[in-house]
C-alpha cells in the first residue's frame, strides 16, 4: 500500500482489558510515536493514532510490545485520517 508522506492515520489492536493501561503508557512515553483510544473500539480493542512519518515505528514497537502483552494484536489494515 502506498502511504501519502503526511497525514494520520489509526489501527485497531486486540488487546486484553487488564493490560490497555501498560499499552497505552508505553505509547505515550515514546516521544511523538501516537496516542491509544478506546472510545469506539469493540471490547477488548483499543485504537492507536499516529501520524503517517510514523508508521515504521509504531509497527517496531508492537513487535515489541507483543513479547510483553499476551494476546496484543493489530486488527485490519491502517485507516488514513481525513484531514
């Protein structure tokens, strides 16, 4: 898929409810990488936005990430934003 260079986006990742909170400080303690939500994701699901300079980092990171979270998983394919 072939990414405009600027704009956001958001990706829904499955994630357990007891482990939203540890996910969502991670993110937030990388400078600049994105932000979690959970208004509007299903149970269990939260949605990470990030602008599109990002994009690599952020997918590093929930690599990462996936040896820590049981069960973290990304859902469908990257939304771009409307801006």
């Amino acid at each position: 898929m072939m990414l405009p260079k600027k704009g956001f986006c958001k990706l829904l990742l499955s994630v357990p409810e007891p482990e939203i909170f540890y996910l969502s400080a991670i993110i937030d303690g990388y400078d600049n990488l994105g932000y979690i939500r959970k208004e509007d994701a299903p149970q269990d699901h939260v949605w990470i936005y990030f602008s599109l300079d990002m994009v690599s980092y952020v997918y590093e990171v929930l690599t990462l990430l996936k040896s820590e979270i049981d069960d973290l998983e990304t859902v469908g394919e990257l939304i771009l934003m409307e801006e």
